[in-house]
C-alpha cells in the first residue's frame, strides 16, 4: 500500500517468449491507460520513489548519480485509476559525457511517450542549473508536469519556495525515503490523466495484429476505404496502435492498426521498444483480434508465438492468410494450407482462417462479419441446466481417470463468465483433473457448442460432499 487512498497493482510478466524487459501495460475500458514518467537530474531520488510507489525495490538506488540508466517500467493503481509508471536516468541536459548522452535519449523518449511527467528536483541541495535546464526541456515537451522536491523531511514553505521560480506551477514537497507526500503527488497526477472517450462503447473493437510487413496496414485501409494508415514496403512503418472507428451496414467498429511484433533479440530501437508495447495492449483491450500471416512466407515461429499470445489473453481471433493473390495455386492448396496451420496450432484447435489479397480485395469483405462471429461465440453463454447433463453424460461415457485410488466426482458445474467462455467444476478434489481429461470434457463442451474462433476455459473447485 501507499498512503490510505490508492493501491497498487501487482506487476504482470509477459509470457516467457515476450520478455521485452517490461511489465505488461494495462488498460482501463476502451482507453489505453496512462503513462506517468519521472524525471529529473541525478540523484534527486527518483528510483527511491519510483519504489515506494511501486511497492516493491524494483530501481537501484544508490546515493551516486548515473545508477539508473535505462527505462523502468511498472503498473500501478491509484485511487481506482491504473497506470503505467516509468523511472529514468538522471538528466544532464548539457553534458557531452557519452554515457550522460545514452541516458538523456532514454529519458527523451520515455517524456515524449509520458502523458504525466513528474519533474523531481532535490529539496536538500536548493535549485541548480541542471534543474533549469530540465525544466525548460519539459516546457518545450507541451507535456502536463507536477514539480516535486524530494528529500524534504520536515516540511516548511521557506523550503520549497524558490521552486517556483521554475515556472512550472506548484511544488509538491516529500520525501519519499520516508513515504511522505507522496499521495498528494499521486493525487495530482491522476488529475491531468487524459479524459476517457465514451465514443467507442458500443462498438467491437478489432486489433489487427502480426509480424512487419505482413499487410496489416494494407488490411485496414481495405476496410476503412480510404489511406488512414501508412503503407510502404518497408517492415515498422507502423509505430503506434491508431484506432479508427468506422460503420458498415449500420453496425460500429473501432479498427487498431498495430505495429509489426519483432522477435526480442530483432527489437533495437528505442521507438520500436514501446511500439512493440503497444501492440501487446492493443491485443488486451480488443475484443477481437485479427491474426495477419503473410501466405507467400507462410506460418513461422514468430506468427505462432503472436497467436499463442492472443489465445493466452482468451481473446477471440481469426487466422488471416493475406498476400493470397501472390501464392501459386492448385485445387488442393487451401487444403494444403489448412493442414498446415492445423499441425502449427495444435494448442488451439479451435481457431478461424480466412485466405485474402487486402492488395486486389479479394475475401476482406468476410473479415467483419468473421470477427461478428467470433465474438459472438465468445460471448455465449450455456444454460447452467444443459451444462450440467452434457458434462454429467460425457462422464458416464468416459470416467476421469483414477489417481492414488480415487476418481474425480464432479458435483455440479456453471458457466460465471464469457469472452472467453469460463467453465467452472466443483468437484471433490481439484487435483484430480489430469489435463488429458479436461481437454476431453473440453472438445465435448465445443462438440455441443459452437465456440469456434475463441477460447475457453475450465476450471476446477474443490467442494466437500457435505457442503453441497
């Protein structure tokens, strides 16, 4: 906890194939969430609060400067309000120290990327001219900034008021090895968050999603009918998620173009660093997502571990073969393809394939109503009657294996949540279910029902007999 009014979000890793150095961005509704940077020159304690608040030592913090060099990032919540919170490098604007000038890119990037930035200056040391350097920096950046001097202990106004000479508005004094102040900080960078546009509520929201260069942009711009988006050859044109609402037969859609998903050890450059950031949220704040292969390439290891990301978030999706009109062709080569993709994509089973040109138009006219139909199978819900005799028959037709002498008794079961469809057992021990069986209880749910193009889920609860 920090203070008595905000809490903070656990940090949540990305899967082992995306490590990117990085705490996954979360998202709030339709808006992509907020990012608070903190900077400041050396020294002035901003990895001790980028700590505090992150509630946990995440930062080196050492009483040097330079110890801090590259971007940290983690994700928090404050007064109902999630975050993403980036500590950086010490600014030595004027500096032509070469390390100096690393650290000044990254802490550049990270306030040009910022929607907040938290200025931090040092209460002990007095004002510097680093400090005014820093400051007219963040002026030129038209970003929102709350000042913050740090290190004041016991609090005076005789301490702070030379720090309005900054030109930057109110100085919020703390000290953040003591925790002290920091809430109204918090506070008040909560307050300049962008608002939230409603404007996209009601319609389904589709990411499309896939390695550089796989058409992704070419795809959107099919459907949207005009160049909203850049297209060119070269792979990473693309750098950020653009959303673009559009209505086709009276129905709303919020397309979002992402940028190209490179394998970790191909990210290098700074940009694409939190382009790559992007995309991953623009995968969690869809409601479907559409999976760009380039057909000429075929599927490779990239494209997998993108798709395994997006049925890891539960999200509905279709497979888009695009680039068809470039692939030699015979009566069996859609057969061919989907056998493919079949062996390649054994883990989900139940996914959607379309084969389209977004260069000649060919098939994109089947992407809206395909992403329809997947996110109507994700939003199903099954009868908790009829869920209950489909489940209790299949283990009649096939029991749950034993272990150690006893079997799995499933006593009842419910459908609590959709998108993805989530299955709950209770049973009188959730050891018993081996992942053979539940695959098998699985394909007799999707046997019953069409869940094709999403995933679903089932778990498992230990209930004892006598608190039925």
């Amino acid at each position: 906890m920090v203070g008595r009014r905000g809490k903070i979000c656990k940090n949540a890793v990305l899967p082992h194939f995306f490590l990117y150095n990085c705490k996954k961005i979360l998202y709030n509704g339709n808006v992509m969430i907020p990012v608070i940077a903190i900077v400041g020159r050396p020294n002035v304690g901003k990895s001790t609060f980028f700590n505090k608040v992150a509630d946990r030592k995440i930062s080196i913090t050492e009483n040097r400067p330079g110890v801090t060099r590259d971007r940290i990032t983690a994700d928090c919540e404050w007064r109902g309000k999630p975050f993403t919170l980036i500590d950086t490098g010490g600014l030595e604007v004027k500096s032509d120290d070469t390390m100096w000038r690393q650290i000044a890119v990254q802490a550049s990037l990270a306030i040009d990327t910022a929607d907040v930035i938290l200025f931090f200056t040092d209460g002990r040391e007095g004002l510097t001219s680093s400090d005014y350097d820093v400051a007219e920096l963040l002026r030129r950046s038209k970003k929102s900034v709350v000042l913050v001097v740090n290190k004041v202990d016991d609090y005076s106004p005789d301490k702070v008021f030379e720090f309005y000479s900054l030109g930057l508005g109110e100085p919020y004094a703390v000290s953040s090895e003591h925790s002290r102040g920091i809430g109204d900080v918090l506070d008040a960078a909560v307050s300049l968050f962008p608002k939230g546009e409603t404007a996209d509520m009601g319609s389904l929201k589709i990411a499309v999603v896939g390695k550089p260069n796989a058409g992704k942009s070419s795809i959107v711009n099919r459907l949207l009918g005009q160049e909203r988006t850049i297209v060119t050859p070269i792979a990473g044109t693309t750098r950020d998620a653009v959303d673009t609402r559009f209505e086709v037969g009276g129905k709303s859609y919020t397309i979002i173009d992402t940028a190209g998903i490179r394998r970790k050890r191909s990210v290098e450059d700074d940009v694409e660093y939190y382009s790559v950031l992007r995309a991953f949220d623009a995968v969690r704040r869809a409601d479907v997502c559409l999976l760009v292969v380039d057909a000429q390439e075929g599927l490779t290891e990239q494209d997998v571990r993108i798709i395994g990301y997006v049925h890891e978030q539960g999200k509905p999706s279709v497979v888009v073969m695009n680039k068809w009109d470039t692939v030699e062709k015979d009566t069996n080569t859609i057969l061919t393809f989907e056998k493919k993709l079949k062996e390649d994509l054994k883990f989900m089973g139940y996914f959607k394939s379309v084969y389209i040109s977004a260069k000649t138009g060919q098939r994109v006219d089947r992407l809206l109503p395909l992403a329809e139909e997947v996110y109507a199978h994700a939003s199903f819900r099954v009868p908790t009657g009829a869920l209950n005799d489909l489940l209790i028959d299949a283990m009649r037709v096939s029991e749950p294996p034993s272990y150690n002498g006893k079997r799995m008794k499933m006593y009842y079961a419910s459908q609590p949540a959709v998108c993805p469809p989530t299955f709950v057992l209770m049973v009188n021990d959730d050891k018993l279910l081996h992942f053979s069986y539940e695959r098998y209880l699985e394909n007799v749910i999707r046997g019953a029902y069409d869940f094709s193009g999403t995933p679903i889920r089932i778990t498992v609860r230990s209930k004892k007999e006598n608190e039925q």
